[in-house]
C-alpha cells in the first residue's frame, strides 16, 4: 500500500494604507497684515496699506520716507507697531504706533547706528540683529530702552537683507 500526504499552505497577505490629510490649523483670532513704507523704482513710498479678516484698522502712513530698508514689528507689550530704519547715517530712530490711533510716536532709537538688519518681538521684548554698521551684532529693548544683546559668535558679521 502507499500512502500519499497532500500539504497545502495558503499564504494570506493584509495590506494597511494609511492617509494622512494635511491640515492647517488657525485660531480662530483675526489676523492683520500690515504694509509700511518702502521704495518704487527708487522713489520713497510712505502710504500704509492693511489687509485683515478681522475688525478693520488703520495705520498711518510711515513717518520714515526712505529707501533704506525699515524693520518693524508688532509689539504686544504696548499694542503697537513699532518702526525703526532712515536715511541718518549717525542715528537710527525709532517710532511707535498704538493700534487704533492715528498717529506715529517717538520711541527710543537703537543705540547704534545700523542698516539692514532684522526686528522681532519675543513677549517682552523688541531684538534688532544684524545690519551694516553697528557696533554690537543684537540689541535688545526691554524696561523702557535698548541695550546690548548677548555676543552670539555665529552671528558675528551677520549682515539681514
């Protein structure tokens, strides 16, 4: 007598796909966004324009006719737009902008003189770094004036365009 065995083996493949949606996620608060000053073709242009889905505002326009490239920020401390740059080659001056109001006040300018250079608002304070002619690469504003940042030695040289 023989005997014959029959093995059968049955392979199952589950193949899982998983899609991920990109999402963009933003409050729900109003944004706003802000042009001011700058240059056409060489000619100074002061004329603050503002795009917002929120409640409307406005901003007068720039105290600073330039074509040297201005910075400004958005200042919560103050809620205010603050503006620095000019064409003084000794002084770099400074205004403020209180949100609602229709007109720009003096603010403490930075301590050295520089162009070109970058501004942002941490909480409480204003950082200026970078730019052609300083003396420090960062200076920061808080409790009222402008001061010496940190040495930072990768930014030594920095120029912001």
């Amino acid at each position: 007598t023989t005997t014959t065995t029959t093995t059968t083996t049955t392979t199952t493949t589950t193949t899982t796909t998983t899609t991920t949606t990109v999402e963009c996620i933003v409050d729900d608060e109003p944004k706003s966004a802000v042009l001011l000053a700058g240059c056409d073709n060489e000619v100074s242009v002061s004329v603050s324009e503002v795009w917002t889905r929120g409640v409307g505002f406005s901003v007068p326009n720039s105290p600073i006719v330039s074509c040297e490239r201005l910075a400004s920020v958005y200042y919560e401390v103050e809620n205010a737009i603050v503006m620095c740059g000019g064409d003084d080659v000794t002084k770099t001056v400074c205004f403020k902008n209180v949100i609602g109001s229709d007109s720009w006040e003096s603010f403490p300018g930075l301590e050295d003189h520089r162009e070109r250079f970058a501004m942002a608002s941490v909480g409480e304070y204003i950082a200026v770094v970078g730019g052609f002619k300083g003396k420090g690469e960062v200076e920061v504003f808080s409790d009222g004036s402008w001061k010496d940042g940190p040495k930072i030695d990768a930014l030594e040289g920095l120029i912001q365009n």
